[in-house]
C-alpha cells in the first residue's frame, strides 16, 4: 500500500466524507480532518479518538484557509493523500443568484481545492509520491437548472486536477476526480416520493448509490493499485451518464 498512510480529508463530517473517513481508518491510516463546525469537529474527535488530528477550517475563507494550510503542510509533512470532498450549495437561477453566493461556492468548492493543493503539494513533491483525488458531481458534467454556481465550481475542479495531474505525472503523483450521482444522502433523504421515483427512472440500476461505493473508489485510487491511472473523471452514477 501507500509508503506513508496519512491522509487529508475535507468535509469529513458528511455522508461521503464519512464513509471516506471510516474506510482509511479502517486500514489504518492517520486522518488529519477538516470541519468548519465545532460541534461537526467534536463529533469527529469522539468517533475517531486522540491518535487522529483534528482542524478547524472555513474553506470559504481565502485567508483564515490559507493560515490554517501553512500549520498543518508544517506539522503533517509526510501527508500521501488528499481528498478534497467538502462542497456547499446556494441554489437559485441565474438571473437571482447574489454575487456573494456565486462567490462564497467557487471559493469553497473551486478556490480552496487550489489553495490545499498548493500548499501540501510540496512535501509530496519531496517525498515524490503521493495521490491527490477531488470529489466533484455528476452536474458537473451535465449542468443543472438552478446551480449555475455551484456547476461551475464542479466542472472547474475537472480542469483544475486535469492541469495539476500534468505537470506532477512524473514525480509519482495521481492526480485524479470522482463525480457521484445520486448518493444516498442527507440530500437524498429529504427528497420526497415523488422526486425519488422521477431521480430512479433516470438510472438504469435504478437505486441510489451508497457513500460506501464512492469511498471504495476513493480508497482504490489511493492505492498502488492505481499508479498508473491519474488525470480521469471517474463517473459513479449507476449508469445515469454513460461516456
């Protein structure tokens, strides 16, 4: 497996984040997570306990993001993965979307996936290994009425990561995206009847994917196993978008 088994989590308090938090843990690496809550890092601290590192972060803060990077690229320089999974939404049509909404969701789910990277990529530069993995969404691929903002945050991580994965392929270091479809979520449980029966019809498997299926997928692409795979846009949708 990995030379050194610490990995970086953001929204590690989620449906997805925790899947992906239980799962390392499981095979036994040293999560450092990230949580804009104290009570969401509490949670985190109970579950996980004192051999695991714990940060609060508001990735919608350029500045107080970029003080808490420093700290922790100089406490944990042996991190070999990161998982930039946190994302927020602030839903509206184009013509009613506030500027501080368009901006406060590309700074937390575009901007600050720039800024982590930037900042812990250099001790893997040192180290010459390591596997970068950003979690994006099916709608950044297919657009979504409703989400300009927040499409363009997940469509830009697609660039972004592909770019990074260039210029860092021969230092060892997979660079690649998981896009989810319908995960049995918070999100999904607050849908009613109706919306569940219109989302299913939509996928030929004709179920919701569970938080399970994208750690699983997050966990092989942090492993050796997928050393020669980076730059891709893994799709995990039950078949509702095929390419």
């Amino acid at each position: 497996m990995n030379k050194i088994n610490k990995i970086f989590i953001t929204g590690a308090s989620g449906g997805i984040g925790s899947a992906i938090c239980d799962k390392f843990n499981k095979k036994n690496f040293s999560l450092v997570l990230t949580s804009s809550s104290d009570s969401n890092l509490e949670y985190l601290k109970e579950k996980y306990g004192k051999d695991h590192f714990y940060y609060k972060i508001d990735l919608s803060d350029y500045d107080n993001l970029n003080k808490s990077l420093n700290e922790v690229s100089n406490n944990h320089k042996d991190i070999s993965v990161i998982v930039n999974n946190a994302g927020i939404t602030q839903d509206n049509i184009i013509f009613r979307i506030k500027d501080e909404q368009w901006s406060k969701v590309i700074q937390t789910n575009l901007n600050s996936n720039f800024q982590i990277i930037k900042s812990l990529l250099p001790n893997m530069l040192s180290q010459k290994y390591g596997k970068i993995i950003g979690i994006s969404s099916i709608v950044g691929s297919t657009g979504n009425p409703g989400q300009a903002n927040y499409v363009a945050s997940k469509s830009g991580m697609v660039g972004l990561y592909k770019s990074i994965a260039l210029e860092v392929a021969k230092r060892k270091i997979n660079v690649n995206v998981v896009s989810p479809g319908f995960i049995s979520t918070a999100m999904t449980e607050n849908l009613n009847e109706e919306q569940k029966k219109t989302y299913l019809s939509r996928i030929p498997m004709n179920r919701f994917g569970e938080p399970e299926d994208v750690a699983n997928l997050v966990y092989f692409l942090s492993s050796d196993e997928s050393s020669y795979i980076t730059g891709q846009n893994f799709h995990i949708n039950g078949g509702m978008l095929m390419f």
